[in-house]
C-alpha cells in the first residue's frame, strides 16, 4: 500500500511541475487590475486629456473648410490631409494616457489571450455548417414568401 501511495505521489508532484512549466511558458501574468476597475478610476489629467481630444478631432473636421481662408499653405490638398491625420492622431495619443485608454489596452490583451484559447472547425466542419446555413436560410425565405403571399391575398379580400 505504501509503494502504491509513493508512486501516486511522485506522479502527482512530476504532472504539478509539468503544469506549472507549461502555464508559466503560455500564460504571461495578466495585470492586477480588470479594465473595468481602470476606466472607472478618473482624474483631472484625464479631464484635460478628453477635452484636448476632442478638440483635435473638432479641428481635424475644421481643417477643410476654414483653414484654407486663413493659412495659404492649406490649400494645397495634401496638406490638409497631412494636417488632418496629424489631429486624428493627436487626438488617439491623448486618449491612449488617459485611464480609458489603459483599460482598452488591457481589454484588446485580454481579448488577445482569449483568442489563442478559441477552438477554431476543421475545413469539413466549416463545409458542413455553412451547407446547414444555406438551406435554413432558403426554408426560412420560403415561409417568409408563403406568409407575404397569404398576408397580400388576405388584404386584397378586404381591399378590393
């Protein structure tokens, strides 16, 4: 009985060290904090990052229309393309410090992580799902036609 529970235990202990090389090498840790508990916290440079923000995207609009008038450089069309991807990406710099911009990242990792977990169909198992979908669709459009042609029958009786 004693050999039996050695053996059980010295093959617990290999499949724990097993386990825990291969989560280690897989999984980096992920961060304390959910992105939930991130974009609730605030602060007043977020305030400041938000309004700079939309005020680059406000003049990113402006741009075509009213800096010609002003700025003779401008009316060149390239340049107010430049001028408008420049404020554009102003804009996402800003919001990417704020608090929101952080719990993004971290949602688009998490995001990321979950992805590699995903279990993706074969190529007959894709074939044969988008057959199935096929069909419901075209039985589906059917009934769908039958009950038009029933309701505009059925008006047509009181209608004249």
């Amino acid at each position: 009985m004693s050999n039996n529970q050695d053996n059980l235990e010295s093959k617990l202990s290999d499949a724990k060290v097993t386990a825990g090389s291969l989560l280690s090498k897989k999984q980096k840790p992920v961060t304390d904090s959910s992105a939930v508990d991130v974009a609730k916290t605030s602060s007043a440079k977020d305030i400041i990052l938000w309004l700079a923000a939309f005020a680059a995207l406000i003049g990113a609009t402006l741009v075509n229309q009213y800096l010609p008038g002003y700025w003779q450089p401008a009316n060149d069309v390239w340049v107010r393309i430049g001028l408008i991807v420049l404020l554009v990406i102003v804009a996402l710099v800003c919001l990417a410090f704020t608090h929101q911009g952080r719990a993004f990242k971290i949602l688009i990792k998490d995001a990321a992580v979950e992805l590699r977990r995903v279990t993706w169909p074969s190529k007959d198992e894709t074939f044969t799902y988008t057959w199935q979908v096929i069909v419901v669709i075209a039985i589906v459009g059917f009934i769908v036609w039958l009950l038009d042609n029933f309701f505009n029958w059925f008006v047509g009786l009181f209608i004249g």
